[in-house]
C-alpha cells in the first residue's frame, strides 16, 4: 500500500482510498462507476443534507438513542460542511443512484472521519463516531436525500431567489411611475397599434414577475412537509417514535423555515410531486424573464438604425473591432438562463 493512499473494507471487500481524502469505500466506489460528466452535486444540496445529520444527531440524543459525546462530534463534523469548509470532500456526480445513496453515504463517511480524526483517531477506522451506525442513525438515504432535496429548494428560494425578484418587481414598479406619462406607440405583430405609455409597458413587466414570486411562494407550502423519518419504504423502521418531528424541529429552528413531518411518508419518498410543481413554477418564471429580456433587447434595439426606445446602460464594450458599440448583454444573459431552467 502506497504511503498516499489507505485501504478500507466495505460490505463487498477492499477499496483502495486516497490517503488524506475524508470520504469513505463507498464514495469511492461511486467515483470508479459514475465518471458521467464534470459536475458535482450542488453545495445547497450538500449543505442541506449536513443540516439534515445535524438535526438527526439532535434528534437521536434527545430519544436517548445517542450518547452525547458523539452527538457532540458529529454535530461539529455537521458544521464544519454547513460553511463549505469541506467541499472539496464531495466529489460525487450528481448522475448516479436514483435515491442519492452514494451522496448521503459520502457524507456520512466525512462526517465521521472529520469527528474521529478531531478525536485522534485514524482516518477509515470508523471509530468511535461509525458512518452508518451512529451518523446515519434512525436515517436512510431513502428518506434523507428527499429532505435535501426540499431544504435546498426551500432555502435557496427563501433566503435567495425571493429577495431578488421582489427587487426586481419593486425597480419595475419605480420605473412604471416615472415614465407614467411617456406616451409611446403599442406593437402587435412588431407593427404599429394604438398608443400606450412606457408606464403601462413596465408595469405589466412588473405584473408578470409579481405573479410568479406568488406562484412560487404558494408552492411552497408544499415543500416544507419533508420525509424524514420514513427511513427505508416510509414505514419508519429503525426510527424511533418522534423522530420524525423532534428533526423537523431542529431543521425549522435552524433555518428559520415551517417544516414539518410529512403525513404520508410513503408519498413523500416514494414520489416527489411538490419538486415537480415547484418546477412548474419556476418554468413559469423562467417564461416571462425571457419575456421582458426579449421585449428589452427589441426596444433597445439600434440605437439609430432600430427603436431605440429604451438606452442601455454601457456596462461593457460590445464589439472587439467596432468601438462605441453597446450590447444588451445582461438582458442576453438573464435569457440564457431562462432557456437551461
């Protein structure tokens, strides 16, 4: 065995592991059988699920399950992935198993190793703090990763996407009302109709965003009733009773948000209908951005040999051989991203 490397048995025997890398036997199984791609599974999701150990190590103390030295630990080891201190530990390609095994086993390979190595224990001897016995205690991938799933979709959008389209729609509104009375000429079919104003123009802009930001906040609702404690079929086995709630508990307090434990749980792991409504919502965003970026490209168009109804900010040049020439950049990329959502 090389000095650079270590050896660490599974259930199906040896795995040869990079000898400084925190990650376990079966990350590295996944790294040998999924070379799909050069992405990795989202930070949000990974952040998500280290709250998800958090919030479990809680849990199982407080049912009396986990003795509170390695509650302490994996908590720490939790922590320490929550800052991003640790991403470099998270190799794994989102195109793998359909339950997302092999990302929550990488976490709780991780965990473990950050919580024995603090302890002065070796990397890959599981001990004291063991991946499966103690880090995904009362837990299964099966129930774990949906719960990720919807922390992530629920904090991105909360803490991230909502602030940013009510700014959106707020800027919208402003610009409306200063040029309310800009009289302007109204286009069906790019030829000229009835007069409007720029105000009117803008508003219903505004409109379009202010319903979607609506749209996205009713659907979560949905989102927040989360599956954890449905461990491997939603029957709860290996979860200990209250489980389910003492977590959802942890993860509101956490993260400032209503989750709950799903009524059914053989729903909640078995389907993931509220994803699929959520990416209604958000394909019904992504429409009218790419609406209102079109509608801006086309009145900026020019400016002297198009519209040029509306002046864009020079935020760039927009030619590399024609000097002065100004591109509706932003308005292009906001429409790039539209398309891949």
């Amino acid at each position: 065995m090389s000095v650079n490397t270590r050896v660490e048995k599974d259930t199906l025997g040896e795995v040869w592991i990079p000898g400084d890398r925190l990650w376990g036997a079966q990350t590295q199984r996944c790294l040998g059988h999924f070379k799909i791609g050069s992405e990795r599974m989202p930070f949000p999701v990974i952040r998500a699920l280290a709250l998800v150990k958090k919030a479990a190590a809680q849990a199982n103390e407080s049912l009396g399950i986990l003795a509170a030295d390695i509650s302490a630990e994996i908590q720490k080891a939790s922590d320490s992935v929550i800052l991003g201190e640790r991403q470099d530990e998270f190799p794994i390609t989102p195109w793998q198993t359909g339950s997302g095994t092999q990302t929550n086993m990488n976490m709780n390979e991780v965990i473990a190793n950050i919580a024995n190595r603090h302890l002065g224990h070796p990397l890959g001897g599981k001990y004291p703090v063991h991946p499966n016995d103690h880090v995904n205690l009362s837990q299964s991938s099966n129930d774990s990763f949906p719960t990720a799933m919807h922390l992530s979709y629920a904090q991105e959008t909360v803490t991230g996407l909502l602030p940013r389209l009510a700014a959106l729609a707020a800027q919208l509104r402003k610009q409306a009302q200063r040029f309310a009375d800009v009289a302007k000429m109204g286009r069906t079919h790019l030829q000229d109709a009835t007069p409007l104003s720029v105000g009117e123009e803008m508003g219903g802009w505004a409109t379009q965003v202010e319903q979607a930001v609506r749209r996205i906040e009713s659907g979560l609702q949905e989102i927040y009733p989360i599956a954890q404690g449905g461990t491997a079929v939603g029957t709860g086995i290996n979860a200990p009773e209250g489980f389910d709630v003492l977590v959802c508990e942890r993860l509101a307090e956490m993260t400032g948000l209503p989750f709950v434990a799903a009524k059914d749980k053989f729903a909640a792991l078995a389907a993931h209908d509220a994803l699929i409504g959520v990416s209604g919502d958000l394909n019904r965003l992504a429409v009218a951005l790419f609406k209102i970026s079109a509608d801006f490209k086309l009145l900026a168009s020019g400016p002297r040999g198009g519209l040029g109804e509306l002046v864009l900010p020079a935020n760039e040049p927009g030619s590399s051989i024609m000097p002065g020439k100004v591109n509706p950049t932003q308005a292009e990329a906001l429409a790039m991203v539209c398309c891949q959502v």
